[in-house]
C-alpha cells in the first residue's frame, strides 16, 4: 500500500462515518479515513459480522455501532484512533487490522474532547510517548501505521519530531499545516509542510488547505505544488461537497446530498449523524425550506421525504427486513432456557434506526409499543410491560416475605404505614367534626321551632 501520490478523505468527527467514506471513494478518493474514535471505547467492542447490512461492525457493550465498515472500502479505509496509551493502542489495532487497510494515530486535533485525556495534539510536547506509541503499534500489527500531526511553534521543531516519527517505522505522516492554537480561519502555512516534505524520505501528506487553496478539483495540484509534497488530503473542501474529488469537475451539491442519502439509507446509518453531514453540506442554505425540513426530521424515512427519496427508502427497507427475516428463519428458532419455574425467552431484537425487543414468558409475549435508542433500553422497556401485565413489581416474587428487603424499602413501607395511620386519624377527626356540626344545626333548627 502506497501513500505517495494519493488524495484522501480526513478523518472528521461526525463526518468521516461509512456513507461519507463511501461518497468519497464514488467520486475518486484513493484513500478515506475514518472519524477519530477513542481507544478506551474501541477496547470495549466487539467485532460483529452485521449479515443483513453486509458489513463489519464494532460494537460496544450498549451496542452502539462505534466502526462501522465494508468490503468495498477494506483496502482503503485508513483506522484513525485517538489514544495516550501505547498497549491500549495496540489492542485496538489488533482489533481492527483485518478490516481495515492501515491505522492511525491523532496526534493533531487541537479539540477538548481530545486533548482532555493526553490525546490528538496534546501528545505534540510529548514526544517520548509519541515514540512509545508508533513503535508498539509498528511492531504488532500486520498493517501499515501512520499519524497526523500539527505543526509545531518553530519549524526546527516541527521538523526534529517528523524525523523521529520517521525513525519509529511509519508508512506517513499527514502535516496540517497549523499551530495548535490556530483555527480554519488563519492561514496555513505551507512553508512548514514543504521544509518537512524536504527533510524526511517517507511521504508527507500535507493537509490543511480546504478554505485557503482548495475550493475544487483543478486547486490540488496547486496547493500539492505549494507544499511540496505528492499527496493531499481534505476535510472541509470534500465534507460541502465531496465530488471535489472528481477529476470530471464538482457537480451541484443537491446531487452530492441524494447520493450521500441513500449510502445512509442503505447502511441504516444514524439519522442525527445523517441530518449533520447534510447540514454541512447545505452550508448557507441551512435555514432554506429544504434545510429546516431536514432540521426538522427525526428519522431517515423522514430525511428521505425531504429530498424525494421515499420510494428509494421504502424500497431498500424493504430489502434489507426480507434479509433480515431469511437470516432469522435460516438460523432456527432459538431454544428456550429455563429461570427458576418459567421458561423464558428473549427474541432477537429488531433494529430498524432504532431498536425494540420481545420477551415471552410462559409462551406469552411482551414488548412496549415504543422504540429505544439502544439493545439495552429495548429489552428493559419489554421487561417492565411484562413485570406490569405480570402485576410483579420491580420483578420481585415474593418480596414481601423476605428478611433481606433493603433498608430504604423498610423505611417506604414504615413511612407509608405510618402516613397511612395519620390519613386514618384525620378521617377520624373530620367525621366527628362534621357529625358535631350537624348536631348543632339540628339544636338551633329544633330551638326555632320551639320558640315558633
């Protein structure tokens, strides 16, 4: 695998997700990289082969998909994670080397929600670890590693650590040519790039140039001239429009959307992720009918009806559960096990771009009408409409003759005997007030009569 010669997709946070890394590809990236995603999360998944969407997901315990992939992109799909720990960073890179084309390591994003825990551009003045990390990854994956850097207050500097990275084994190194402290709207300086493209004999990919340099197709090759490199890669300039990519030109970016569209749609991707990705698309047209329409959806199917796609969207739905119910039937029912007396079972739990789960007990089923955001939120909500059909409360049978009821439980039940008891009272206390009050309506009617 070649980093020489070659454009990519950066990695963007909320971005660089698979419809995104798909679009780009469509359109003539040789390399897409993918959202930085933190290692003390990925340590937690698991790889799941996803039959139905044909895809590699990895999956955390709430069963959130964090890494989603596919054949179409294996050989080119670059990991990219953020991590201050060399062995983290290795198990997530044993984790992922077989799905993916080459891992990377964050050494450049500036953003709190990186730097907070030692990782993206605070390891910049940690140049030690920086070699910790590269060497324990360069040794233990069969893949290649790279990193992405920013530059460094002076150039000496920033020129001392790419030749020390250079040392640690890596395939490349991607430069943003901007101090950490500075944002899309200084200047890049693509001096720096060039003198560490000069000083080190591995590809350097310069990054950095979307608002400055590179606003189509044709400035490439400008802004690679400019840095003195061979290769390139883009965040802003693809994510508005990603067939800056194309060497056929851009096309109009309502196009660019309903193609980025049915990637989400066909990969069920998220549709908080989806409506962001378009957003940044729509640019200035945000608040545009179409952009509050999209503002304004909650789901794809929603999204879909925003850009004419819904019989796309129905369509593929309708393919994907058909799949999904093959691969149920191929697989044969699941066989029940037994708890305590009751047989029970929980089904597998559907997932459309949500989750809802059954539980059957005693061969009746249960489920809530409602769809959750996650595996874990399904099958509890399906347990509680059980437990309260059941009219078990908090699914303990029995409870109430147990010595090991907790202390907050015998103080509700003390508490509650004890209101009770000064409900009882003041009844109590009322009623003979009323039948006090009526004896003395009755004595003055009686006296009035008397005196009549």
């Amino acid at each position: 695998m070649s980093f020489s010669n070659i454009t990519a997709l950066a990695p963007m946070v909320r971005v660089g997700t698979l419809p995104m890394r798909l679009l780009a590809l469509d359109f003539g990236a040789d390399l897409v990289y993918c959202e930085e995603l933190i290692d003390i999360k990925m340590v937690q998944c698991r790889r799941v082969v996803n039959e139905v969407l044909q895809t590699v997901d990895f999956v955390a315990p709430d069963e959130r998909v964090m890494f989603r992939t596919c054949e179409k992109e294996k050989d080119r799909v670059v990991f990219q994670m953020g991590t201050a720990d060399p062995q983290r960073a290795l198990q997530v890179g044993r984790l992922v080397e077989k799905d993916v084309a080459a891992v990377d390591v964050n050494m450049g994003c500036p953003k709190e929600y990186s730097t907070k825990g030692g990782m993206g551009a605070a390891l910049l003045s940690d140049p030690d670890k920086i070699e910790a990390i590269l060497m324990k990854l360069v040794t233990g994956v069969s893949v290649p590693v790279t990193c992405k850097i920013r530059i460094l207050p002076s150039l000496q500097e920033t020129i001392q650590l790419v030749q020390r990275i250079e040392k640690t084994g890596v395939a490349a190194v991607a430069v943003h040519g901007r101090f950490k402290e500075e944002r899309p709207r200084n200047p890049v300086h693509c001096d720096y790039i060039q003198a560490v493209a000069q000083a080190v004999s591995i590809p350097i990919i310069a990054n950095g140039g979307s608002l400055d340099l590179v606003k189509s197709h044709s400035d490439i090759d400008e802004f690679k001239k400019a840095t003195g490199t061979s290769s390139v890669m883009l965040a802003r300039a693809a994510m508005w429009n990603a067939s800056v990519f194309s060497s056929q030109g851009t096309i109009p970016v309502d196009k660019v959307m309903e193609e980025y569209l049915k990637y989400a749609i066909r990969y069920e991707n998220h549709a908080f992720n989806t409506k962001y990705c378009l957003c940044q698309m729509l640019r200035d047209r945000v608040e545009s009918p179409l952009g509050k329409q999209v503002q304004a959806a909650q789901t794809n199917a929603e999204i879909s009806e925003a850009f004419g796609l819904q019989e796309f969207y129905q369509q593929t739905h309708k393919e994907l559960q058909a799949r999904r119910e093959r691969l149920q039937t191929s697989s044969g029912p699941e066989r029940p096990f037994k708890d305590g007396d009751v047989t029970l079972k929980v089904y597998k739990t559907q997932r459309r771009e949500c989750f809802q789960s059954t539980v059957t007990v005693d061969r009746r089923k249960y489920r809530s009408s409602l769809w959750s955001k996650s595996k874990k939120f399904a099958e509890q909500a399906a347990a509680i409409v059980c437990l309260r059909v059941l009219g078990i409360p908090e699914g303990r049978i029995g409870e109430e003759l147990s010595d090991l009821i907790c202390k907050r439980k015998r103080e509700e039940k003390i508490n509650s005997s004890s209101d009770d008891e000064q409900r009882k009272k003041r009844l109590v206390e009322m009623d003979a007030e009323t039948e006090k009050h009526n004896n003395d309506s009755k004595r003055t009617k009686l006296e009035k009569n008397t005196k009549g």
